[in-house]
C-alpha cells in the first residue's frame, strides 16, 4: 500500500487537517517549521536518544509472556513493555521529544491535557527537570478516577486544574487546553499527549512515538527470525497504537490491531467529522455533536481517534475490533496472576484480545502486544470494581 497520502500536508487520506483560528493557525506553522528542522537535527536527535537511555530507560524488552502463551495453547505472545518505562508508560517517549523542542523554541510554560493521568505525570516529570512550569488540565471525573496520578503530578510541582464542563472527561480537558493555547500561545508550548488535534501534532507525536515498533522490529527478528503475524494495542486517541504500528505499516503480511472499548467504539461506529481542530472517524450524536463515551480507562474515554488511525480504518491496512470493560478487567486479573505483571486498564484492552487471538492462530505464529502502561494507577479502581 502507498503511504504517499501521508505527503499530503497533514493529512492521511481525507483525515487529518487544520481546522483551527487563523492566528492559532501561525503558532502551528511555527511549531511545524521547527520540528521538522529538529528531528532532523544531529544534535537534537543526540539529546533526544541520550534521554531516552538514560532518563526514560530504553531500550525496555519485549518478554516473551510464557504462562499466557500456554493458557491461550495457540500463537506466541510476546509483550512491548513499555510499562517498564520512567512514569510507568508510553507517553514519556512523546514528552522527552516535545519539551526539548519547546526548549529549543525559548518556551517557559507548558500546558497538557490528560485521561488518565500518565501524560500528565510524564509532562510534570520533563517541567520538573527542566525547570518549566507546567499546567495540566483534567476533566473532573477522570481527577476522582485518577486521584494518585493527581496528586503524583502535584507532587512533581504541577498544577492541576479540574474541568467541570461537558462530561468532564478528556474531551473536555482537550478543549481546556485548546482554549488555553488561543489566549496565551505567545508564551506557552502545547504539550499534546496523543495523535490527535490540528497538524503537525498527530505527525509529530507519531514520530516521537515510532521508537516503540522500531525497538520492537528489531527485537522480534532477534528472538524469532521473523516479523509478527499481528501487532495489537488499545486506541483512545491513538499514539501508543501509531507507535506500536508504524514500523510495520508497509509490512504488508503483519496484521495491525487495534482494540477499542466497546463502550467508546469510535473507529467501530464513528463518522468522519472535525473534532479539536482535525478530522477523523468520530462518535457523533443526533445533533451532531461529539457522543458521551465512557469507558473503565480513563485514557480510552475519547469520542475521536487520530486521523492515521481513521485512514488505516478506511484503507483496510488497520483492523480495528472492540473489549468490553468486563473483558477488560478480566484481563488485568489474568496478567497480573499468570505473569506477575499488572497492566494498565488502557493495555488489558489489548491484553484481552490478544488472548482471544492466540487462541484462532498456530503455535508457528507470534502476536506482539503493546503493554502501554503498568497498572499501579488502576488499583484503587480495579479493588472498587471487583467489590462493588
């Protein structure tokens, strides 16, 4: 398959775009302008890589998951740990990358939005060692679900601010942000946690996170001679998938699988239309607005997906399937009693339906799944969910 689509600036296929005010418009191709001058930079890439080795921790494994291989009796799986990384997740890979570029546009402020929570303490993280300060907005419902990643992000000198409008999830810790960048963009970098919102920021986040498959790539042809049958991670707004994914996009034999929350099926049932200054396959209601999700994982709980990911839908290069929450949560138990390995709620998403997977495949194939996060955060969750 081509990927000369993506030549077309900031869009995959029809998805993708700037639809944002015109003077935002500027700050976006200033951004653009210096990213695609940095990443190409030796001594940006030095800083970036040296920080990966040694702040982050990569390059982290890819452990093959023995117990779970024999429960499923079908193909092999193998796990990306990337909750294995500084902060417990995927998301440090992206911020390392962004703050030195916002370093080296002069930037002193930093704003992020944040489901979760692990973009958010990876963000409070980076300020904290450069010596930025650091604004996360988070919906209100997502600060009572995440309460330890809060206050993880306090701790680390950030400040929170709860977002009472809308559902008060991550849709509107989006808008927060969004709304934040419009008033103050002359002194303040947009920290943006996933593939989502107006180009270059699904571009440039993808990059960021591409080092996930390149690792991954390379250890697979180490351990096994030959590249996966299938890649699966969770989507919400897509960077740990696009991450997980891009190396083996024009693979054409490795199948790539996204897992949704079957309570927020945007790639499922969404429609193509402009959310947060983009356009992509997006949950929509009778008026035409984004649809309320929800979703056990904070992180999943998004009405939209990156545009790639849109595009990889509509192409057929991607296959995109759905876990419920009690699949979900099943899947945390399992992991965490046959490997010892607690996963975040987000990953036991895929976790799930690589099991499922394995058991439809032969013992000769191998499925990698993306472990985007560790479950400490879930605990408090998971405890009142199985007592409940």
């Amino acid at each position: 398959m081509s990927r000369e689509v993506e030549m077309k600036k900031g869009y995959f296929g029809e998805f993708g775009g700037s639809f944002i005010p015109e003077e935002l418009q500027k700050v976006m191709d200033i951004l653009e302008e210096n990213f695609e001058y940095y990443k190409n930079d030796p001594e940006f890439i030095a800083e970036y890589n040296y920080y990966l080795k040694e702040y982050v921790g990569r390059e982290n494994p890819l452990t093959f998951a023995e117990n779970i291989t024999e429960y499923a009796n079908g193909a092999k799986i193998y796990l990306k740990r990337e909750d294995l990384n500084h902060t417990g997740a995927h998301k440090i890979n992206n911020v390392i990358g962004q703050i030195l570029l916002a370093k080296r546009m002069g930037a002193k402020r930093i704003i992020a939005e944040t489901g979760a929570g692990q973009h958010g303490v990876a963000t409070a993280t980076a300020c904290a060692m450069f010596k930025m300060e650091c604004i996360v907005y988070m919906g209100k419902l997502d600060t009572e679900r995440q309460a330890l990643n809060v206050f993880r992000m306090e701790v680390l000198g950030a400040k929170v601010i709860s977002v009472d409008a809308g559902q008060g999830r991550l849709k509107d810790a989006v808008d927060a942000a969004l709304n934040d960048l419009v008033e103050n963009y002359q002194h303040t970098f947009y920290l943006l946690g996933s593939v989502v919102g107006p180009h270059p920021f699904p571009t440039m986040v993808k990059h960021f996170q591409s080092i996930i498959s390149e690792e991954s790539k390379k250890q697979i042809l180490e351990k096994e001679g030959k590249l996966p049958t299938a890649v699966v991670a969770c989507t919400g707004g897509g960077s740990n998938a696009i991450g997980a994914f891009a190396h083996y996009i024009d693979e054409e034999d490795v199948r790539l699988i996204g897992v949704e929350p079957a309570e927020a099926p945007t790639l499922t049932e969404g429609v193509s239309a402009v959310i947060h200054g983009f356009r992509c396959l997006t949950l929509i209601d009778e008026e035409g607005n984004p649809k309320p999700t929800y979703s056990i994982s904070a992180g999943l709980d998004y009405p939209g997906i990156g545009p790639e990911h849109s595009y990889l839908k509509e192409s057929g290069r991607a296959e995109y399937v759905t876990v419920t929450g009690d699949e979900a949560l099943e899947a945390f138990q399992l992991l965490s009693i046959k490997e010892g390995i607690l996963p975040a709620l987000e990953s036991a998403h895929a976790i799930s339906y690589a099991i499922k997977l394995a058991k439809e495949l032969s013992h000769d194939d191998i499925i990698i799944v993306n472990l985007s996060g560790r479950g400490d955060k879930d605990v408090e969750q998971v405890f009142k969910l199985l007592n409940k």
